[in-house]
C-alpha cells in the first residue's frame, strides 16, 4: 500500500495479531475498519467512522480505494483526521494514535498502545543518527 502522504511504500506492523499500514517516511499510520477497535482492545465497541460530520474534503486519497478522503474529528475527540467514507478506513498523521488512544482507552490499553508506538516512532530517530 503507497502512503496518502509521502506516496512512498508502506510496511506492515503487528500490533496484538492487528495489521498496521505504517509508513517509516511520515510516521503516518492506515487503519482498516476495525482495526481501531482490535487495537484499543475495545471489539465491542464499535466506531461507525462513515458517521463522522466531514468539516472539509482531504487533498489526500484513500490508499485502498484512491478515493479523495474527507477531514473529520475523531468521535469524541478534538483530533482531525482523514476518513474513507468508502469503506470506512482512516489516516492518522504522526502521534494522532497517541492522542486517541488516550482519550478512548483503558489505561492498560493506553499503556500498551502507547509503549508500542513511541518504540516504532523512535526506531526511526535512530535511524536518522546513524
Ligand atoms: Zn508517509
Ligand atoms: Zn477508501
């Protein structure tokens, strides 16, 4: 999958038996629907992001469907960002995972997630003083 961002290849990640897109360029992260879910460890909770009010249009396309995306809030939260009305995936720009995931988890879950993600943002840094 080409990332929506820098239009460079992305890699895939597992999170707790979750498929992550991720791209290494933006940090950028693509989530299928459901995936959210899986990963704030909340199944039964599930989050209708075709429901979100679109505030503008995205200059970016879906990475599944090429379809220009749409610019929401995140359900309950202040944090933009891109949705597929189309087959409800969304593009979360660096840290925006973080940011959710604080306001929508558990604090195990957070925790969890949080250890994850600042450990796979970080390899990057690593990268850049080598
Ligand atoms: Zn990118
Ligand atoms: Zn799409």
């Amino acid at each position: 999958m080409i990332c929506p961002h820098c239009n460079e290849p992305m890699i895939v990640v597992e999170y707790q038996q979750t498929e992550i897109d991720y791209c290494f360029g933006c940090q950028g992260i693509w989530l299928d629907q459901g995936e959210l879910e899986l990963l704030f460890q909340q199944p039964e909770k599930k989050l209708d992001l075709s429901a979100v009010t679109a505030f503008d249009k995205s200059k970016r396309r879906c990475p599944r469907c090429r379809k220009k995306m749409v610019k929401g809030n995140f359900p309950e939260t202040t944090v933009e960002v891109d949705i597929c009305r189309r087959d409800g995936g969304i593009w979360l720009d660096q840290g925006e995972i973080l940011k959710i995931a604080e306001e929508h988890c558990e604090e195990q879950a957070f925790k969890n997630i949080y250890r994850f993600f600042s450990e796979l943002f970080s390899d990057k840094n690593e990268m850049k003083e080598n």
